[in-house]
C-alpha cells in the first residue's frame, strides 16, 4: 500500500514541474515511508510513496516497461498477481522484479483498458501510456483504494488523498457548501463530490481515461451481481461454498514479505478472519484490540475469548475520552474532510499500536454489508415493511394519518421509536431505509440549513438507484445499495485511519470472488427469522466459540453522547455554538442552540448529530480558515491544555496498554 498523485499538462509543450509534484507527493509521506519517487517526461508527472509489502528490494516506483514507454504508480495489493503473472509468462512476456506492480503494468501492455477486469485485489492507479499519448486510471470494484483528482483548463492532478491536491501555486479549492445536505443526511458524500470545490472521487469500479484527441471518459466496469435463485438450493449448498471461497480469500491476503496480524473486535466477522488464519501461519498470528473504560463500548473480554481459542499474541488498549478528542484534529487532517464515524479515531490508535509489530493486518469490514449483518438496519426495516403492508391492509388513510399526527406528541421514551415504525414512516424505501437511518431526517435539515444552503439535489437519489436497481427482495436491495454506498465510506476510513499510522489493512471479506457469491444468494439465506448473518455464522459455526458466535453485534462503539452531554459539553459551548461557527452563516442559530440544549438536558439524544457538527466546524477551522490541527481548540482552554499534554508526553496510548 502506498500514496500516488500525477500531473498531467493538456498542453503538449507546457513542462510539469517538480518542486511541485515533488511538494504534492511528500504531503503523503505517511502512506510511504520506505521511499518516494518521481517520473518526469514533459507535460507528465507521476509520483510514489511507497510502504514496502511485497518484493522490497525491487518493486520501486513510479515503474516503467522494458521499453520505457509506459510508467505506472500504483497503491495497492493485487492477490491474483502471481496466476496473472504466468499467464503472461505464457504469452511470451518475461518480468525483471517479483512485483505485482509490473505484473499489472504488463497485463495493462497486453489487455489494454480491459485489464481491470484481470484484477483480484485492492488498487487505485495510473498508467501513461507515451505511444498513444494517454494516461488511465482506475480504481477497484468496491472502492477499497481511494483515488481523487481535479481538472483545470490547463492540467489534471490525481492523487491518493485530497491533501496532495492542494498543493497548487495556479489552483483554488474552496468550501463545497453544495455537500451540506447530503452530508446531514448520510454523514458520507456518496457520489464523486468532495468538500473542496472542483476536486472528485474516482468512484468504484471505474476507470477515467484521457487522450489529447477526445478529452475524458469514464467506463464503469463492474457492479455486485443481482441475486440468483438457484432451483432446489438449500442453506447447506451456500454454507460449503462460503467456507470454501472465505478459506481462499484470507489465504490470498497473507501474501506478503512483511509480518501480517489481524484487527480483532471480538465479533463474528474478525473472530471468524482469526480462526481461519492461525492454521495458515507457521507462527502465532498477531492480534490487536481496542476499547473505552465505559462498559457500554468495551469489547475487550470477547477479544480475548477470540485470542486465546486461536493462540494468538494478543494486544490491546483502552482509550480515553482525553485520548480521543486531543487526536480529533489530527484524524480529521489526515481524511481531509469532517470524519463520517466516531469509531474512525480508535481505528487510528489501534492501527498505531499494530505498526509497532506489523506492517499488514487483515480487518473484517465489509462482512455486515455483505451477509446482512447489522440488527436495527436490516431486521427493522424487513420488519417495518411487512408489518407496514398489513397495516395499510387493515386501516384507511385517515386512521394512518390521525396516528402518525399523534407520534410527535408522545413522551420521549416512546416517541424515538414511534417515529422509525411503519406508523410514522409508511413502507416506500425512501423514508423506511434512507430517511429512518439519516443523521439529520428531512426535517431536521430543513430547519437547520440557512436558505442559501437549502437542499437542490436529492441526497438519498445514489442510494436510491441502487436499491431499485436490485429486485423485490428488500433486503437484498438494502445490502445491494449499502454495498455501493455506506461500505465506501467505512473503506475510506479504513484506508486512511490505518494509513495515518503507515500501516496497510486488507479485507479479505471484499475480495471480489467471495462478494461474488455471496451478493447472488437469496436474502432468507443471510437473514433467517431474527437471525443476522446466519449464512456466514453457519459456515464457521465449528471454529468460532460459542459466546462469540451467539453474541449481540456491538460494532467498535464509542460513548460520544455521554462526552458531550457531560465533561466535553465545554466544547460543543465553544466549537458549535461558539462565535466562529455562528459568523460563517451556515445555520440557523437558535436550532443548533435548541438542539444541543436538549442534548444536554438529556430530553434528546442528538449525540451523533453535534458529533458531525463538530467535525465540520473544525474541519472548516483547519481547511478554511488555515489552522493547524493543534490550533484548533484555542477557544476551550481545557481541551487545548490536554492536546498540549499529550503532545508533550510523545503517546497518546500511554497507560493504555494491556499484553
């Protein structure tokens, strides 16, 4: 895993200059430490920072042909890499290094654009192609590598994180104003848009390609398959299968010339990962875990069930509500934009303490999306549904609407599940799956966003189309749009959470034969009665113990509200209700006022939505107003005296460790 960007010149005799591709590579340095290189050939620029995983003495980049007349840079793993490679051999072409980077540049000499299609793996890339006066670029089916880029009249950049992109001399970014309500709405941007004006996502499963003669083209070349019913199938027919196909995927991802471990939670998924993988290794695999002193978001006893049924060496640590918020600016720097999850900041820490022992861990992300494993998302919204039809069945308009009339209107306890019922929401998809699980609902953004940032574009429309696009089946149509959507932003934490501390993390319940398979199987085979995941609980049912196999899905929680309606509500006083944040005119006042005031007084639970008001407003603190993330708190002398502290101390996880 590694960081690349480039340069391109439209203009055949403008020349890329290197101090700047040079300045925009070395903003990535924590994705490469183990080196950095730079390719120049007039009006192209390409860069590398490289985190060395396999074939460490070679394998340097950017990396051209035998003929030099093709460079590629390149972030990813490819796990395919070595089948790939003699089919190549078979065709007569000979490599000079034991990379799968000139492995795929090869496969690119020989298939062209349709090389993608080859790939078995994790990647973002580009490739000049001299002879054809072309660059392409691309990124993997589900987005697990992230690629952005911007376009000028003059040139296009590309990088591997949007920091790199704001290193320009000629080029502006500013506030995307435009994202608010997508980002109220879903936490994540879920389409090609940043915050930063003029600056995009390549989105999964495309490739962008770009020649002198016709300019731009994107090609979306991959989507999960729709569910195929296969006559007389029987639960047990999937369940060998998955085990099978699972057993390869985590396999294929330990290959490696450097030590690999293993994030462990203590859930199925990663217990599963941690059972599979121990008697693959000559060596005890290594484990790692976090968790909060708060019982409520601890996992930490589950995680050392799992260690110790696999042998592992097992590390964890518990972070604190001081940990968390001094390394908040710091993360929010490191993703460029507010942070989607609370969970993204012990990600960091976790991923701190793992590349003390390993370079490479392997992570159960994905597995939720993929085998319907989230309760309240999947279950409640099959319930509402079919509940919601029977209803409409029984009663007449008028009755459903003088009942959803008097849900506003009941006492708390009962109104915050009333109002994410079949009774409040009805049964079409847009309420009942988009609306019920919005940060900020349709209402809430209304009454928070000023006129001038009021809604223009639907930000449930990409979800949308993808649910449709799925068939009857709800739940398959949920997993099919998660899928495309939530995974991806849970991947961009993944990948830059891990990166900040230059550690590579895979996710070997992605790899795209086992996706495959399991997005093509009939949802009553996942979700059986109450039941989530049943499918993959049953193909590892002999090697996962009992109490973590059986046990309710926690999903790396953090006690967020309680911090912000007790010792940190200090912060919210100065960050979201300060000065700062009412002057820039993006909300209104007294419902951002109303809404943390019921916060406090424990009237409301709006923890999750200060949280992402909080992100933004420091966000802006650091990307508009130009501060440095240790700047950020000045308002709160508290917090500023702590993030110092922790400075000082060199280890925001000192004290927390337990082995």
């Amino acid at each position: 895993m590694c960081g690349i960007a480039g340069i391109l010149k439209f203009d055949s005799t403008e020349h890329v200059h290197e101090d700047v591709l040079t300045g925009m590579r070395d903003t990535l340095r924590h994705r490469g430490p183990d080196g950095a290189g730079n390719m120049i050939d007039g009006r192209i620029g390409l860069a590398h920072r490289r985190l060395a995983i396999i074939d460490i003495a070679g394998g340097h980049q950017p990396m051209p042909n035998s003929a030099r007349d093709c460079w590629i840079t390149y972030n990813g793993e490819l796990y395919n890499y070595k089948t790939l490679r003699m089919q190549l051999e078979a065709l007569g072409r000979r490599f000079e290094s034991q990379s799968d980077t000139e492995v795929l540049l090869c496969a690119y000499e020989v298939y062209g654009e349709a090389c993608v299609e080859m790939l078995e793996g994790m990647f973002a890339f580009a490739i000049w192609d001299k002879r054809r006066q072309q660059l392409f670029m691309a990124r993997d089916r589900l987005g697990i590598k992230p690629l952005y880029y911007s376009v000028s009249e003059s040139e296009l950049r590309f990088a591997s994180e949007i920091k790199a992109l704001l290193i320009s001399p000629t080029q502006t970014h500013t506030f995307n104003s435009a994202v608010l309500p997508d980002f109220l709405a879903n936490r994540y941007l879920a389409g090609s848009e940043t915050f930063f004006t003029g600056i995009h996502k390549l989105l999964p499963a495309h490739t962008m390609i770009w020649t002198a003669k016709d300019g731009f083209q994107q090609h979306h070349y991959w989507q999960p398959p729709l569910t195929k019913e296969e006559p007389n199938s029987t639960a047990q027919d999937y369940v060998e299968q998955v085990r099978t196909v699972l057993s390869d995927a985590v396999r294929s991802h330990l290959i490696s010339d450097v030590p690999v471990g293993l994030f462990l939670s203590g859930g199925l998924d990663s217990t599963a990962l941690a059972a599979i993988m121990a008697p693959m290794l000559d060596t005890p695999i290594k484990t790692f875990s976090v968790g909060f002193s708060e019982a409520s978001a601890n996992e930490l006893s589950y995680a050392r069930i799992a260690a110790q049924a696999v042998g592992s060496e097992h590390r964890d640590l518990e972070v604190t509500a001081e940990q968390f918020f001094a390394a908040l600016p710091h993360l929010i720097w490191h993703e460029d934009e507010p942070l989607a999850f609370t969970s993204s900041v012990p990600l960091h820490l976790l991923s701190k303490l793992a590349s003390e022992h390993v370079k490479v861990v392997l992570t159960g992300e994905g597995a939720d999306e993929l085998f319907i494993g989230y309760d309240y998302r999947y279950r409640m919204t099959a319930f509402n549904q079919r509940w919601g039809k029977r209803f409409n069945r029984v009663s007449s308009a008028r009755a459903r609407n003088a009942i959803a009339g008097i849900i506003p209107h009941l006492p708390y306890g009962i109104r915050r599940y009333a109002e994410r019922s079949f009774m409040s929401l009805g049964t079409e998809p847009r309420k009942l799956f988009c609306e019920n699980f919005s940060v900020f609902r349709a209402s809430h953004r209304s009454a928070l966003l000023n006129k001038s940032n009021a809604e223009t574009v639907d930000p449930h429309r990409r979800t949308l189309d993808f649910f449709t696009a799925a068939g009857d089946d709800i739940i398959q149509c949920m997993s099919h749009a998660d899928l495309q959507t939530y995974l991806v932003e849970l991947l961009m934490k993944q990948d830059q959470m891990s990166m900040s501390a230059s550690l590579e993390s895979r996710v070997p319940f992605l790899d795209n034969r086992l996706v495959e398979l399991v997005a093509a199987i009939p949802a009553r085979f996942k979700l059986q009665g109450w039941e989530t995941k049943s499918l993959l609980r049953d193909a590892v049912r002999d090697i996962v113990p009992p109490a973590i196999l059986n046990r309710k899905k926690m999903g790396f929680p953090v006690p967020i509200s309680a911090w912000l309606r007790g010792p940190y509500w200090p912060l919210l006083d100065s960050v979201v209700l300060g000065h700062r944040a009412r002057a820039r005119g993006l909300f209104d006042p007294d419902a951002v006022y109303r809404m943390a005031h019921d916060h406090r007084m424990g009237t409301a639970d709006h923890g999750e939505r200060l949280w992402l008001l909080l992100n933004l407003e420091l966000w802006q603190r650091m990307f508009v107003d130009g501060e440095l993330p240790a700047d950020v708190y000045s308002d709160n002398p508290r917090v500023r005296n702590m993030v110092h502290q922790s400075r000082r101390s060199g280890d925001l996880l000192a004290g927390s460790f337990h082995e």
